[in-house]
C-alpha cells in the first residue's frame, strides 16, 4: 500500500506570492491534518479535515486555507507568502478520527 | 510556554546503551504520541498510547495519566535510532487530529 504522498517536494516562491501544496492519503483514509514545522516553532498543528470537513483549525491567519475532495486527497493555500512561512510542511493522513497517523515527507517551501 | 516538555534536549550514547526519553505535559489528555523524525524531515509514529504501556521490537514506551508523564526507552540503541523523539499530545477537550508537539529530544548514537 503507497503511503503518503506530499507535492511538490520543494518549493522556492517570493514574498506576496501565493502557493499550494497537494496531500495524498494512504488509500483508504480519511482524516488528513496538515503541519507546520520550523526550526524557532517547532511542530505546529494547522488544520484537520474529516470526509471533507474542516474539523479543526489551529492558531494561523486567515492567509492559510485548505480543503479535502472527495477522494480524501487535501491541499493548503497560503497567499500573500512572508518570510515567515518558510517551513517543512508535513501532512498526516488516518483511517478515523482517533487512528494513528502516518506522516508524508512533507513539502519544503522557501519564501524568497 | 509549552504545555508538552521533553528532556534531554540532546542525548548521546554509544551503541548498545539505554536510552530513556522523558515527556511531561500540565493538562489532560486523551492519548499520547511518540513519533521519531530523521534528518530529511520525514516522521514515523512510533506509538498511540493512553494508558500503560506498549512495546515493539527495542522500543518501548510508558505513560502514568495521573503523573502527567510518559518515558520512550530505546533498548541496546543502534546508530540508526540517531534521530529527533518527539513526544505529542492530543487533549481531552481537542479533536483526534489536533496534536500539540514537544520541542523534541535529539538522539545521537555513535557506533
């Protein structure tokens, strides 16, 4: 079974520009979260969604979106990039609410 | 201040050597995570664990609820543990995927 797959790998954008990563679940799952991990913050949690509902949404402006279709895959947009969002983007994908979560490698975003 | 404290910050053994790794947090939880992340970023769950405690291959992993404490112990550590241990939390109150992340131990094991 393909685990979790993350694109692009990397990404090297400029600030004001608007980016979007794509998450793909392991066959199967349903529930995908995505993270935000950099070297002064740590890990930190962004959003969760659950059969194509947002269920929760961590402490991120309004400049991070997201959403799930129906084949459970996921992406996150960030507009208007800062110098700040450069960061390991990693995302979670789980059979329920619940399960263990098995990680993607995660999309490395440098903002120029 | 975060709520999930590792310690070590970084730990060094030689191979074949115990390790244990400490994580405390300061409010309920409904399970907690041991996830391991090696350089290049990519992360594994080691374990899901709410009560007692869990074992697999040289890992094992322990957590007292009422102490608000958890322990990851590597048995006869091998230089491919060498990795970040990061300890996370879900809480009572918070969704299933909503995790919140200890700063994380670095492990080095040297040959």
């Amino acid at each position: 079974k393909a685990g979790v797959t993350q694109t692009p790998r990397y990404l090297i954008k400029t600030r004001g520009q608007q980016v979007t990563l794509s998450c793909s679940p392991i066959s199967g799952h349903r529930s995908v979260s995505w993270y935000q991990q950099t070297p002064g913050q740590g890990l930190q949690f962004l959003f969760e969604y659950f059969s194509e509902t947002q269920r929760n949404k961590g402490n991120f402006p309004g400049r991070f979106s997201g959403r799930q279709f129906s084949n459970s895959r996921s992406e996150m947009n960030v507009s208007t990039l800062e110098l700040g969002d450069s960061a390991l983007y990693l995302c979670a994908s789980s059979w329920a609410l619940g399960d263990t979560q098995y990680f993607g490698p995660g999309t490395r975003l440098t903002v120029l | 201040k975060n709520e999930v404290e590792q310690s070590p910050q970084n730990l060094t053994a030689q191979e074949g050597e115990f390790i244990t790794i400490n994580c405390s947090y300061s409010v309920g939880i409904s399970a907690l995570h041991w996830l391991q992340q090696h350089p290049g970023g990519g992360i594994v769950s080691l374990f899901m664990l709410s009560s007692g405690k869990k074992k697999h291959g040289r890992l094992i992993a322990t957590i007292n609820i009422q102490e608000k404490h958890s322990s990851l112990h590597i048995t006869a550590s091998h230089p491919r543990d060498s990795a970040v241990h990061i300890c996370a939390v879900l809480h009572s109150t918070d969704s299933w995927g909503k995790l919140q992340f200890g700063a994380g131990t670095q492990v080095v094991v040297t040959p």
